[in-house]
C-alpha cells in the first residue's frame, strides 16, 4: 500500500474524531447529517457535514481505508488543493443528487394523495412529524403511530400509505464520506486503469477499469430497483452521484488538460 499522504491523514483523523464525538454529542447526528432539503432539520452546512459523520463502525472503517488507499495515490500525483477540491465536489455532487432523488419520490407520492381536503399546511405538519415513540423505528410501530397523527384527517388507506411513506423518506439523513469516495474510485480508475485490486470477497484481482464502473452499475441497480446487495440503509444514489460528479470532472479534466500550474503543491 503507498504511504498515506498529508491531506489523507489530516481527513480521517477528522472522520475518526467526528465519529468518536457523536457517541458523546448525540445531537450532533441530527445537526450534521444530511436531511432532505425541504424538510425543517435541513441546515445550510449538512451537504458538507454529512461527510465527515458516519452510522457505524465498519461504514467508518470501509471508507476510511478506501480513502487512505485510493486517495493518497490521487494526492501524490495531483497535490493538496487539487485532491481535496475534487473530494470535496464529489461529496457534495453526491448530497445533490441524493437530495433529486429524494424530491422526486416524495413529490411523486404526494401528486397521487386524492384527499383535496388536506392543505399544504397538513402536509407538512406530517411530513416533518416523527411517528418514532422513542422506543423503536421498527416499521410496523412507526406505521402505529401514524395512524394517530393522520387519522384525524380522514384520509382513506391509500392516502394514508403515501403520506406515511412520504413522510419517512422526508424524515430520512444521510451520513458518510461514501460519495467522496465513490468518486476517488473513479479517479483512481482513469489515471490507473490496469492497476489490479485484491478485495475480500473477489477471489482474484481485478482491475480498476472493470471493477469500479460494475460497482456503480451494482449501485444504481440497487437504487432503481431497491433490491439491495449491501444490505439496508444504504444511500445507493449517493453513490451513484458522488460517481458521477467524479467521472464529470475527470472528462473535463482530461479534454481541457488541466493546467497544473494553477494548483500549488
């Protein structure tokens, strides 16, 4: 493994300190981690602060040695600057595109809710309500627990299952550096495309030309389809758009030649 660089280091340290202080700052989860836009824990730092905040040790872990191994090859042959501008859009194209999704399923379920009675005031007030009792966000408990909240409006069963499900997706955050790294992966597959990675679950090597482009294929699958091969809880279009922020620049990139000179080491 090629020695880990300054601004690699400077970045999971942060990461581990960010990680470790949560357990001790519970409510830094809820300021720093990426809410979706329209809803009222949105906060104008979260598309940023998400990537430093993580859901578990081995999410913290994954990412951590994924950036260590990938970005310190990028920062030696780009620089400081250069590496964390481009770790940095690929992280926010990330909370982007993961945020459009977000907006485009919700407002597709609200367009299909057949209750005119039920103003854009009720919506919100149900869309930012927590159905969580504090003792479990089991689903058929939170289900529970929005029947006392909508109920009262008299929607019928079909409302009721799009308000609910509007509502939890309205409710959800993202945390993690996944989309940043997403689009390392990308930029390590460009400058080094023949170089071959040993993973756990591969029993051969692989190189990066092929592999990074059938993991973001794995992910958008997954996000489309929502049948997913990493398990739940997952922010596959984050993935996907922290990927494709990354391939964005590295075309420009490389069409345009980008002049170095403007980068100081």
């Amino acid at each position: 493994m090629m020695n880990m660089t300054d601004t690699v280091k400077q970045l999971l340290i942060i990461n581990v300190l960010f990680f470790i202080g949560s357990y001790f700052v519970p409510q830094a989860n809820e300021l720093l981690a990426l809410h979706y836009f329209e809803s009222d824990g949105f906060k104008l730092w979260q598309p940023i602060s998400h990537m430093f905040m993580h859901g578990s040790l081995m999410h913290i872990f994954f990412n951590m040695f994924a950036l260590v191994t990938f970005g310190s090859a990028l920062e030696q042959f780009w620089g400081a600057k250069k590496f964390l501008f481009f770790y940095f859009s690929c992280g926010i194209g990330a909370a982007l595109v993961h945020s459009g999704v977000d907006y485009y399923q919700i407002h597709s379920l609200l367009s299909e809710v057949q209750n005119t009675a039920i103003t854009s005031t009720d919506i919100h007030t149900i869309l930012n309500t927590s159905f969580d009792n504090g003792t479990s966000y089991e689903g058929r408990l939170l289900y529970q627990n929005a029947a006392a909240v909508l109920d009262p409006l008299n929607v019928n069963s079909n409302d009721f299952s799009l308000l609910f499900q509007a509502a939890i997706k309205n409710q959800g955050r993202a945390v993690g550096a996944s989309g940043a790294i997403y689009g390392l992966l990308v930029a390590f597959a460009f400058m080094f495309p023949n170089a071959e990675l040993s993973l756990m679950f591969i029993p051969v090597p692989v190189k990066a030309k092929y592999f990074v482009p059938v993991i973001v294929l794995i992910d958008l699958f997954s996000g489309v389809t929502g049948y997913s091969l990493f398990g739940g809880g997952v922010a596959h279009f984050a993935h996907v758009g922290g990927a494709f922020f990354g391939f964005l620049m590295m075309w420009y990139w490389k069409k345009s030649q980008f002049d170095k000179n403007r980068w100081d080491r």
